[in-house]
C-alpha cells in the first residue's frame, strides 16, 4: 500500500523532516516516489510547507498519509481557508 509519510532528515538534536509518498514496505529512509514538502517541529509557528493539491491527489488515487501527515495536512487546509 501507498503511504504518505515523513522521511526523517537533519542532524541529531536538530531534526527536519521531508513529507514523501512511499511504498508502505519500503524503509523510512529508504526510496520514495514523490516528494510532497517538509516540516520542521523546530520553527515555533508554521513549521510545515506542503502541497496540498498533490497530496489530495495521492490520497483519492488510495494512498494513506500517517496520522501526524493528516494532522499537518488539515492544518494546512484551515491556513488556506
């Protein structure tokens, strides 16, 4: 199954993560399929940059985002409201 999850990046102490669509086997930082935008939980106020066109898009094609990618997702969808 297709997932939409974060792929963690950075340095330690200081983590910065890429929200990816990838297949639900293969590893966290292993191959993705697309890139979907980033989150940093370090910047205090809208600390997440994603596209939500594309994200709507995997997700009516059947992808399943993870429960915190939902949570930036409707956060995102509220900001451009």
């Amino acid at each position: 199954m297709v997932k939409i999850r974060m792929r963690r990046e950075g340095t330690k102490d200081r983590p910065f993560y890429r929200i990816v669509v990838a297949d639900g086997r293969a590893r966290r930082q292993g191959a993705f399929i697309e890139q979907l935008g980033t989150y940093d939980p370090l910047v205090a106020a809208n600390g997440y940059q994603i596209d939500v066109a594309k994200a709507d898009e995997w997700i009516s094609k059947g992808a399943q985002p993870s429960e915190t990618v939902a949570s930036i997702l409707k956060k995102a969808r509220q900001a451009t409201s």
